[in-house]
C-alpha cells in the first residue's frame, strides 16, 4: 500500500434542522494513497459534496474519523484545520474564486501570504506554478483578460503553489465550454503523471473518466469503490 494521504473510518454527518434529522454521510470509510488520482462520483444529494467538505477539513463529522497526512481533523481546533487546509490541501472550485481586479500572479501568491513568505520568495514560487500549467505569458493579466479556461488554470496554481498533498477539484470543468473543459482534464492528467494526489468531485462519467479509481456515492453510503485503466 501507498503512503496514506486520507483515512476515513466510519465517517457519519447528521444534520438537524427544524426538528428533522437529515444523514447526508453513512458510515463512510475510504483510504487514499500518495499519488493516486480518485474521482467521486454521485447525483445530486448523494452525499458527495458533503464528503468533499470533510475531505477539506471544511467541516468535521458527526461520528467517525478523518486522518488528512496523519493529523486528526475530529479533535482539531479551527486554527489547526486552518493550518491543515492551507499547508496540505489545495482546491480547486468550479466557479474559479479569483480575485477580479488582481493578477494572475497575485492571485497565486495569495495562500503563500498567510505562511508570511517574503514577497520575493512567493512571486518566484507563483510563476513557476503559472509556468507549470501553461500561463507563464499572463503573469500580469486580470480574470477578465483570460478565457474561462485560463482563469481555471490560475485557479489551479493557486492550489498547487503550496505544494499540499492532495489536490482536490469540485467540479472542475462545471463552467467550461467542451474544449477548455477538455484541457484542464488533460492537465490533471499530467499532473497525476508527476505524482500529484487528486480527489475530483463530479457527476459527469466522462470528467471521471480520467481518474484511476471511482468511488461512487449515493444516499450518503459508498456503493461502488473500483481501480479503472
């Protein structure tokens, strides 16, 4: 077995609202290794956006355990799961999160501002991740100056500059057209080929496709876990 990344042992998430008690996760339990590329999959009110929550020490579970490179999110205090998220987890969202009047290379930086990096350091760090996904020209360039597909692309050196352990991607190609949609898939692609964790978040075949292993979801319960070629 790989290096453990994320352990998840008989996670379970209760919500109560208004006197009803919903289960959106039930007694989930999964391990990813180093390196792998996983897609989740699900419809709609499956479960799997709020395993992807978990994953991202977004929120903790009602019962169970998570281990993210070890550490135990149950017991975390928020400042340590701040630290958890910003030093070994890197998102990415389909709606890109970009900062609309920064540059591409200022956007990138910005997780490295909060491990107080010299300015120096974080611009040298930010282009080489722009340089790595294809933008080392649009250093510059606001959101505004760049296709969907490119904003998509700064998105993912943000993620990436920290160097975390997994990358995790929700919906990552959810607001591209067909051929931009096309390129970032083929850059997760090679960036699993570098060695890169990824933990896609989809409901499209297609988008998983690409991952090596999918784990479906559905009523809160994993019903199918299978490695694919």
């Amino acid at each position: 077995m790989k290096e453990e990344v994320l352990r998840i042992s008989h996670v379970s998430k209760v919500y109560k609202m208004d006197g009803v008690t919903f289960t959106a996760l039930d007694d989930v339990s999964l391990v990813v290794g180093k390196g792998e590329f996983v897609a989740i999959m699900g419809p709609s009110g499956s479960g799997k956006s709020t395993l992807m929550h978990i994953v991202g020490c977004l929120d903790r579970p009602t019962t169970g355990t998570v281990e993210v490179s070890g550490r135990d999110i149950f017991h975390a205090s928020d400042r340590e799961l701040a630290r958890i998220r910003n030093t070994s987890i890197g998102f990415v969202f389909q709606q890109f999160n970009l900062l609309r009047k920064t540059s591409a290379i200022a956007n990138v930086e910005l997780p490295l501002i909060y491990r107080g990096m010299s300015s120096r350091e974080r611009r040298e760090r930010a282009k080489t991740m722009l340089a790595e996904v294809g933008l080392g020209d649009k250093l510059p360039n606001v959101p505004s100056q760049l296709s969907g597909g490119q904003q998509q692309r700064v998105a993912i050196a943000r993620a990436l500059v920290t160097d975390p352990q997994i990358l995790l991607a929700d919906e990552p190609t959810g607001n591209l057209d067909s051929k931009s949609g096309t390129e970032i898939l083929s850059l997760f692609d090679d960036l699993h080929a570098n060695g890169r964790t990824i933990i896609l978040v989809t409901h499209e075949a297609n988008v998983a496709s690409h991952a090596r292993r999918v784990i479906r979801i559905a009523d809160g319960r994993i019903i199918e876990d299978k490695k694919q070629s």
